[in-house]
C-alpha cells in the first residue's frame, strides 16, 4: 500500500501542476479550460458524487482526489 499511496500522491501533484499551468497560463502557456481533466479520474467516485449533491465543480473537483490520497493512507498504516 505505501507504493500504492506514493504512486497516487505523484500523480495528483502532477494532475494539480497541470490544472494550475493551464488555469493560470504559467510558462507561456495558452489558458486551457480542460487543463482540469487529469483530476477527474483521481477523484472518482468522490467527484460524482459532490456533483449529484450540488456541490461547486472547482472545489469538488480539487478535494475529491484527496479523499482518495487520505483512504490510501489510511490503507498503508492500517
């Protein structure tokens, strides 16, 4: 389980890095509205679920993977 965790913490800072070069145009890059969409298979199910709910898209769609991250952890010390 510790790969497992560390694995997805690398994959998540690398989706999040993305969504904020692409959100904010660093580097030079154009300003990308899908900059968001290596987030969304991290967060499943949890971002389905805040949508059904009526939860706000941008802060659902940043705190679902870390729901994940957390289970994971959680996993790993049990």
């Amino acid at each position: 389980m510790k790969w497992a965790f560390w694995t997805f913490m690398a994959l998540y800072a690398g989706a999040l890095f993305l969504f904020l070069v692409g959100t904010f145009g660093w580097f030079g890059e154009d300003r990308d509205p899908l900059s968001g969409v290596f987030l969304m298979p991290l967060g499943l199910p949890w971002n389905l679920l805040a949508d059904r709910l009526g939860m706000p898209g941008l802060a659902a769609g940043l705190l679902a993977p870390m729901i994940n991250a957390v289970i994971f952890f959680w996993l790993w010390k049990r």
